[in-house]
C-alpha cells in the first residue's frame, strides 16, 4: 500500500535532509527556500503546494511579484518550478 506523505511530513523531511547534509548542500539551500516560503505564504498554502510538488515533480521556489512596490529585494511569492 502506498502512503502518500502529507504537506508537513515532506516539509519535515527536507528540513531533516538540509541538517544532514548542512550549509552550502542542495538540500541545505532548498529547505532554507521551503523556510522562507512559510514566512511568506503560511503553513496550510506551503504544505499543500509541497503535496502538489511531490506528485508533479516540481519544486517550490521564490519569485517577485511584478506588483512589488516595496523594493527591499525580498521575494513575496511561492511558485512551482
């Protein structure tokens, strides 16, 4: 039987990957985008994009809305890739 890994279960094991494999690793950097990522959007749109990622063979990553006014440099969107 298959089990299919929630949105938090996933979350969880790239953030266990990034420790694992520590700073300057891909894992390392994807989970500090998947950090960033609940910072921005929260954890329910995360974790179902994450569940999304997963059966689609995409990953998430940070992108600036054209709209941004604000100009700080910091992304303020979540999209798949």
């Amino acid at each position: 039987m298959l089990h299919f890994m929630s949105g938090k279960e996933i979350f969880d094991r790239y953030q266990l990957a990034a420790l694992k494999n520590g700073l300057g690793s891909h894992e390392f950097n994807y989970g500090n985008i998947l950090y960033q990522a609940l910072r921005i959007e929260g954890e329910e749109k995360v974790f179902q994009l994450l569940e999304l990622a997963e059966n689609t063979g995409k990953r998430i990553a940070l992108a600036y809305s054209a709209l941004g006014s604000e100009g700080n440099g910091e992304p303020n969107m979540v999209v798949l890739v």
